[in-house]
C-alpha cells in the first residue's frame, strides 16, 4: 500500500499550559497573529474538542466538538450572534449584505435572496462558467511548457466567472477598473486591524484604513451605476438574454442599497474563497500521481461535450471527492467566529453572555479522534461507504446552520467545471523549490505563487 501524501504545515506554538496563560504566551500570541495566525494552534489544540479560556478580559470557547457546534449554531443559533473582530473587518465593506447583516435585516435579506441560489437558477450558470473556463484554459495551453504562478491564475479566473455571472459583462461597468478595484482592496485587507484584535470600539480611528475605505466607495459607486442603468433596461426575456445575478437580484425586490450590499457580498464571499481552494487542489494534485491520473482518466472518459456542466459533478465522483478533500485540508474560510447574547450550557460547559465562540475548521478538519490520518491528502474518505463515516458536523467547509454558505452549490459546480476544463487540457506540474504553506489572511492563502509548469496533455 502507497502512503498518502502529507503536505506540510506551518509550525505549532508552544505555549505554557492552556488555560493558564502567562506573559510570554501572550507575546507568543501576538507575534503569530500578525505573521500567521495559524501558527497560535499548538499541537494540543488538534485533540480538543471544547476550550473555555479568558483571554484580554473576554471569555472564549474553542470548539471543535460537533454536538457542542450543533448546539451553537444550528439548535441555539438565536443566541449566538455575529462576533464583533469579523463585523469589524467585514462590515464596512459589505454593510447589510447577507454575509454581514444581523438580526431582522438578515432574515429578510435572506428570504429575499434565497430564490437567487435555487438548484435550477444555479445550474443556469454552467454554460457561462463552462465558457470563461474554456477561454482561460485556451489562455494557458498558450503557454506551453512555460511555468505559470496558478495561484494569480486561479484569482483571475474565478474573478472572470463571477464578472460575467453577476453582470454579464454590463457596459456599464468598467471592468478594468472594477477588476482594478478588487484588486488594491485585496493588497489592502486581509488582516484584522490590532486595534480590533483588543475590542476597541469602532469610532476610535484605525490607522492605514483610509485607502482601503476609499477603494471600497469607489467599488459601491461603480455597482449602485450597474444597478441603476439596469433597472432602466428591459427584462432579460424581453431582451431574449440569459438572467445574471443583478438581475436576479432586482427581480426579488430588493432596493439598489441592499442590490449593491449583495452583489459586493457574492463577489467578496464568493471570489477568493473559490481561488484559494482550486489552487490548493492543483497544488494537491500535482503532488499525488495516483489521485491526479485516476481524476485524469475519469475526466477523459466521461462524456463532458455531451452533458449539460452543471451535471457534470454527477460524471465525475473522483474529481468532487478531490474538491471536497482539498476543502478538509484547506477550507478557505477557515473561522465561524460567534459571541453568545446570554448564558448558556454547552456540552455541560457554563458560557458566560458576552463569550466569542470560534470554530477553526483548521482544526476540526485535522482532530486526531475524528479522522483517519488526519493531515494526509485521502480523497476517498468521501466517497461510498467511508463518506457515510464521516460524524456530522465535523465537515464544515461552508459552515452550518442558518448562516451556511448560499453559494455552496455554486461554487462546487463552478470547481468541477473549472477543473474538468482545465485537466483535461493540460498538465500542471507544481515548480517552486518548496511547498506553499497555508497564511490565514481572512482566506486561507498560500504563501507561494504555487508556480507550475503548463504541458499539454496529448489524449489518447
Ligand atoms: C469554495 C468556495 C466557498 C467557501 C469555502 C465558502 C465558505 C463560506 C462559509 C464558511 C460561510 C459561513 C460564514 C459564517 O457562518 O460565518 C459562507 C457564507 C456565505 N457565502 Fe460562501 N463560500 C464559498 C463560495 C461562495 C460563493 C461562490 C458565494 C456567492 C456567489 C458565496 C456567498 C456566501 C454568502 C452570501 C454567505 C453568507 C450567508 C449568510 O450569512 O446568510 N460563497 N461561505
């Protein structure tokens, strides 16, 4: 039996003992959240499930345990709101999208956006999305034998499939410049501002902060345009055109206020995240000749020209069980950060009103009790019978309960396609002289450009 390919990770803290935490840990701690806030896990934190602990004055709950995550976010979700560091990284941005509304505004902004993401509206999309990738694909195939960093690949062509998907390529927009836009806010964010880090409230100023404010009303201005000019326009059946989510959008009623909230919020949910999870499956791949010639052979022999691609996962159970690993070892929005309203028992642990509850699906994807191997590359844990093993809600990739992903089915559609037109083109071999590591900035980052080279495969 081969063994499975284990990539590297970034080194474990070593802190004095949990739950007391002395001055040096608090160092520790600062310095790894400003370089790499992965590196704050110290091996221990992969066997435990729950972890009450004070930290700054605030009470915190780790949780890795499923039942208690059950109870948090699913049975007793009415009790555990938004936590305020995320609010405060997230909010300025997207304001009452639905990633970042809270309360009522949530509900309805949900209930209003829901049939947005029904399966027949999404599967809708996999023809445009088959086709931005088929164009990228050709783009590569250009460079034959040349090495290319994926990682700027993956940010660009995502960024291309949710242009066309959420405006159709409007006139519009400037998309050069909108592109520009998401671009300098991506250079600009990413890590929570310290002031955050220590709760001060939001009116005291956040240094280095006003560029990327500028750069955002810059990009609301650009969409309330598309907005506009588009609720003057004939509806896509009168103009015999395909639906995009702008449309979608304001066919469900939703003022250009809350239009342009949620068209920044499915481009800042759904861009990176979907990025940084096909890089790192690329990056997979090519680190694991077994699993890539199986998914080659598989893509290769299913009749993809004959089928419509939102069916596409359907023909293709290896590639999904290899999205659906990469996303356990990489989950790209890797925080579900809480903080409860009032008193509760979780798991028979007290939790104060006022504690942030965090799950780190880092950590949940790799507890030592609950997966097999838990570091190693294994994409057949998903499929057959080994998938029916898997406990529930120990896999949360796209979170759980009342806030889960909306996208999910998107952008699990959009990776089959993407990944189905380029493999079968092309071989992607990883070139840099080490392996990438995992930076939490928000997403889950590489920290190399995850450097390939392109070679046309020559189908048999
Ligand atoms: C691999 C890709 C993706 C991953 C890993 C991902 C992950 C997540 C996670 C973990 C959450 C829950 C956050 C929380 O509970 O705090 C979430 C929420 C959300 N996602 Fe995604 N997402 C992805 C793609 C997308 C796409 C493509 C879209 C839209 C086109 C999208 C739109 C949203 C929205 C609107 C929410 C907020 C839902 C709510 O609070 O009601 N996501 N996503």
């Amino acid at each position: 039996m081969t063994t499975a390919f284990e990539p590297p990770r970034p080194p474990y803290a070593q802190y004095s003992k949990l739950g007391e935490l002395h001055l040096s840990d608090y160092l520790a701690y600062f310095k790894a959240m400003r370089r790499n806030p992965l590196e704050v896990w110290g091996e221990h934190h992969f066997s435990i499930r729950m972890a009450p602990f004070r930290f700054l004055g605030r009470s915190n709950l780790l949780l890795s345990d499923p039942e208690g995550i059950h109870h948090c976010f699913v049975t007793r979700a009415d009790n555990f709101t938004m936590n305020p560091l995320r609010q405060a990284v997230l909010k300025p941005f997207l304001r009452d999208g639905l990633l970042t509304a809270e309360g009522e505004t949530w509900k309805k902004a949900r209930k209003a956006v829901s049939p947005v993401f029904t399966p027949r509206k999404v599967n809708a999309f996999a023809p445009l999305i088959r086709q931005v990738c088929e164009d990228a694909t050709d783009r590569l195939a250009e460079k034959d034998g040349q090495i290319e960093p994926m990682a700027q690949f993956m940010v660009d062509l995502t960024l291309d499939v949710l242009m066309e998907t959420l405006f159709s390529g409007d006139e519009a927009l400037d998309k050069a410049e909108f592109t520009q836009g998401i671009h300098d806010l991506l250079e600009l964010s990413g890590v929570p501002h310290p002031f955050d880090l220590i709760h001060l409230p939001g009116w005291i100023p956040r240094f280095g902060q006003s560029k990327a404010r500028r750069v955002i009303e810059d990009l609301r201005r650009q969409v309330t345009r598309v907005a506009v000019a588009r609720r003057a326009r004939p509806s896509p059946e009168e103009e015999g055109r395909a639906a995009d989510f702008l449309d979608l959008l304001l066919g469900a009623g939703l003022d250009d206020e809350a239009v342009t909230d949620n068209l920044l919020t499915f481009l800042a949910a759904g861009h990176e995240t979907t990025a940084r999870s096909l890089a790192w499956t690329l990056y997979l791949l090519s680190r694991d000749e077994e699993t890539r010639e199986r998914l080659e052979a598989e893509i290769d022999a299913a009749p993809l020209d004959e089928t419509d691609p939102s069916d596409w996962s359907r023909l293709l159970p290896w590639t999904e069980a290899v999205i659906k690993e990469s996303l356990r070892l990489y989950p790209s929005a890797p925080l579900l950060a809480r903080t409860s309203k009032e008193w509760d028992l979780v798991r028979g642990v007290p939790v104060p009103a006022g504690t942030d509850v965090v799950i780190s699906t880092w950590l949940l994807h790799r507890q030592r009790d609950i997966w097999d191997q838990p570091d190693a590359f294994i994409p057949d844990r998903f499929l057959g019978e080994a998938a029916k093993d898997i406990p529930r809600d120990a896999y949360l990739p796209f979170g759980i309960g009342p806030r889960v992903c909306i996208g999910a089915r998107f952008a699990m559609m959009e990776m089959v396609i993407v990944l189905a037109c380029l493999l079968r083109k092309l071989r992607l071999d990883y070139a840099e002289t080490r392996d990438p590591l995992p930076v939490l900035k928000i997403t889950l980052q590489p920290d190399t450009k995850v450097e390939m080279r392109v070679n046309l495969r020559s189908q048999a």
